[in-house]
C-alpha cells in the first residue's frame, strides 16, 4: 500500500478529495490530510509518504513551491496539482519542476482516479526496479546508487571525479543482466533531467531521447556509450557556460581543457583535438596551456592518467589488468611501461608496497 498526502487550503475541498474517493481500493493508504505546503514539508521530514495531492495555491506555502522542495528532496515522489483555471498555465510550466499531473477544479474525480492509477503503475514498476537492483546484492546496490548520484554530480559540474565514477560503474554495468542496465539509465536520466531543464530546455530533451535510445541489451558496450554520451553533455554545458569551472583563466579556456582531458581520460585523444574543443589553434593552445598551467600538455595528460591509475589501484574495486584501459592506455604492455617509468613499480608491485610497504618488487 502506498501512502499519499492531500492538501488544500478549503476544508470542504479536503473533505471531498478524501471521501470521495476509495483510496484503499486504490492501492493509497492517505497518510494525513492538510491545509497548507509548510504542513506537509514538516510531515516530509518525519515520515516516507509516496504520492501528494495539492491545491497550487495555498495561504503560506504553495503547492509549486512545496512540489519545488520535493524534487529536490524527495524525488521519488509523485505530485498532482489540481488548480483553478486561472492558474491553468501556470499549473502547466509547473511540469517542469517534476509535477506528475495537473488537474483542473472542479475536481473530475473519475480523471483523478484515472491519475492515481498511472502513478500506482508507476510507483510498482520503480519497486520493481529496486528489487532488480537489490539483486545485485546489497553492497553492489549501494554502490550503483553512489554511483550514478556520482556521475550526475560530474555532468553538472559539481564533482571532479566523473572518471573514477565511471571506472567503477563500468564493471557493474557490463556484469549486469539488460534489464538492470536499463534501470540504471533510467536513474541517471531521472537525476539529471530536472537540474539539466532549468540549465538549457532543448539540450535536456536532445540527451534525454540520446539516453533513451542506448542500447542495452548483453552485447552492447553500453558503460562506454554511456561515458561518451554524458562527457558530450558535459562537453556541451562547459562550452555554454552553463555549469561551474575551478579556477578562472583570461577566458575559461585552460580550465575547459582540463575539463575534456578528465572526462575523456579513457578515451585516445590529442592536444589538437582538445584545442578544436576549446576553439583554438593547435600552436596558440600549446602555448597558452604550457603558460597558465605551468607544464606541457603531454606531461599534464600523462600526471593525471597515472595519477587515475594509482588511485584505482589503491581503491581495488577493479581489476589492475583492467586499469590501462580505463585511464586511456589500451596498450597493456605499454601501459605497464609507462606506469613503472613514472612510479618505479610494476603495477602489481605498486599494489604489493600498498599492502606491505615498500619493500617490493622494482
């Protein structure tokens, strides 16, 4: 049985919405009925409830405003706004900020038991999608969650490590039966969309139908064309200015750059690549970047990537024949030569002085 909150400012109104309809036979348990945003906001904070019924306009906090605060906070709660026809467009840029449905007053009670029953499909089919993940096992569902919340971070600008994120996810994804996989893009879509919409409205729609049409299925390397498709969205938002940068050069250009290396540090890449991103000439790029950054761009990519190796090998969540794939060296013999030139150890002697100190193998 899932729980649902109804609110609105007029009594009679509540009263209506209440027995008016049987919520049991629903699937609804009503879990209280209010009058006001704030009241349920303080009710949020105490109990999980799985659904909210509001009038848009209340006394003190609106029903946008309270379905504002639960994308934010509770977002896997479903909200139905019912509104006066006054409110109509308004009622509907409110779909934007994850309302479910709006529902015109007077209240059509056959069209809101027609709503309830799509979120009672809806709400099944996410309990369902939790207990694909929890099969997983429980560490392994924890860890898909971070995950993902990770990555999401990493698009929008607000975490630096989107390829840590996606070396982890990677092994989970592609171990992972289609049907799990769909569920994990479906969570990273469903993360990044509200944030992404009130970024560029057209870009969220042109990655939101990217992301649908992924394929998921055994064969498919979907953790690679996922990592593609976020560090394009990513590409794309830096380029716009639209999500936040370190530090600040003459124009943003180095620290873009270093935006595309980091994201595209499994990837074979070159400085004139980076330099066409950042809208630069090759020479002009290489200057500039040895200049502000204060080392070549070969040493720079090469710092990281070792530097991204070690800290994989230091996590042990994947495998160390796996890692120079993962940070841009599909080479693994190369690899190896490179990663001991540059830390004087093999990479299993690297994780050897980890478990034991340093006196291993050279």
């Amino acid at each position: 049985m899932y729980r649902v909150i109804i609110a609105d400012d007029e009594e009679w109104i509540r009263a209506g919405l209440l027995y008016r309809n049987d919520w049991n036979a629903m699937g609804f348990e009503v879990a209280a009925v209010l009058e006001d945003g704030g009241d349920v906001l303080k009710l949020l904070e105490k109990e999980r409830v799985d659904a909210l019924l509001t009038d848009i306009c209340m006394y003190q906090v609106s029903g946008l405003e309270t379905a504002r605060v639960i994308r934010e906070k509770y977002p896997w709660m479903k909200v139905v706004l019912l509104s006066g026809y006054r409110e109509f467009e308004y009622a509907k840029e409110a779909m934007h900020c994850g309302v479910y449905e709006y529902l015109l007053k007077p209240v059509d009670y056959e069209k809101l038991r027609e709503v309830f029953a799509g979120i009672k499909q809806e709400l099944d089919r996410v309990q369902h999608e939790e207990q694909l993940l929890h099969s997983l096992g429980e560490e392994e569902y924890d860890q898909m969650l971070e995950l993902t919340r990770h990555m999401t971070g990493a698009v929008l600008g607000e975490d630096d490590d989107s390829w840590l994120a996606y070396a982890y996810l990677k092994p989970l994804i592609h171990n992972a039966p289609s049907e799990i996989r769909q569920v994990v893009v479906k969570r990273l879509m469903e993360h990044l969309w509200a944030q992404l919409y009130q970024k560029d409205r057209t870009l969220a729609e042109e990655f939101t139908g990217k992301l649908k049409s992924l394929d998921v299925t055994e064969n498919a390397d979907v953790a690679q064309a996922l990592s593609n498709l976020l560090c394009q969205l990513n590409d794309e938002l830096v380029a716009r200015n639209l999500v936040p940068t370190a530090k600040k050069s003459r124009d943003d250009s180095m620290q873009k750059a270093c935006n595309y290396i980091n994201n595209h540090l499994n990837q074979d890449f070159t400085y004139k690549d980076v330099a066409e991103y950042v809208h630069l000439s090759p020479r002009h790029f290489i200057r500039r970047f040895r200049s502000e950054m204060g080392e070549t761009f070969t040493d720079y990519v090469l710092r990281i990537r070792m530097e991204a190796a070690m800290r994989l090998l230091d996590e042990r969540k994947i495998l160390p024949d796996d890692i120079g794939q993962t940070v841009g060296y599909h080479d693994a013999k190369y690899f190896q030569q490179i990663f001991k030139k540059y830390t004087g150890y093999t990479v299993r002697g690297y994780q050897k002085r980890r478990e034991n100190g340093d006196e291993n193998e050279k």
